[in-house]
C-alpha cells in the first residue's frame, strides 16, 4: 500500500487489506487532526477487504463526532460493490462523479 498525503487529500494505492490498515488508520487521523475536510482518493486502489472498509467508516464516524467529514473519492466499481454488500455506503460519503 503506497500512502501520499497532500494536504487534506489522503491518496491510496495497491490493495488496501488487513495488512495496510494500521498505516492507513494512522494517516488518516493525522490529516483529521489538521483538517476539517478529509478526501481519501481510492482510485488507484486495486482491491479493499472488510477490514479495511471498517477503517474508513471508524475514520468517518470519529470525524463526525468532531464536526469535521471524511469523503471518499474515485471509487471503482469494486469498491463500490463492497461498501453496498456490506452497507457501509449507508455510513461512508461517497464524492459523487459528474455524469
């Protein structure tokens, strides 16, 4: 899993599974603490686990609890699969693409 950071952005690539989750996790309240809007671009991320969807929404909970909001960007449709079998489309925000 590569992680660059660019400002409030937070962009993944590789397979974001159980192995990257920590890495992630970290990077992910590091922005939150010095940002109130924190975009994760997923677009050049290959394949997500459970494990690592539960991050994201942990991620999103903890910054709505602070006022603050967590956008997922560029999610390809088997990313997009995982977070409607697992519902957590319901909890994630998900940027929408122009048509």
């Amino acid at each position: 899993m590569d992680i660059v950071t660019d400002g409030p952005v937070l962009v993944l690539a590789g397979y974001f599974d159980v192995r990257s989750t920590w890495e992630v996790r970290n990077a992910l309240h590091d922005r939150l603490a010095r940002f109130d809007d924190v975009v994760v671009d997923l677009t050049a991320v290959d394949a997500v686990d459970l494990t690592a969807l539960n991050v994201l929404a942990a991620a999103t909970y903890r910054a709505q609890t602070q006022s603050r909001r967590v956008t997922l960007r560029g999610c390809g449709p088997a990313v997009r699969r995982m977070l409607h079998l697992t519902r957590l489309s319901r909890v994630v925000e998900v940027e929408r693409v122009p048509a």
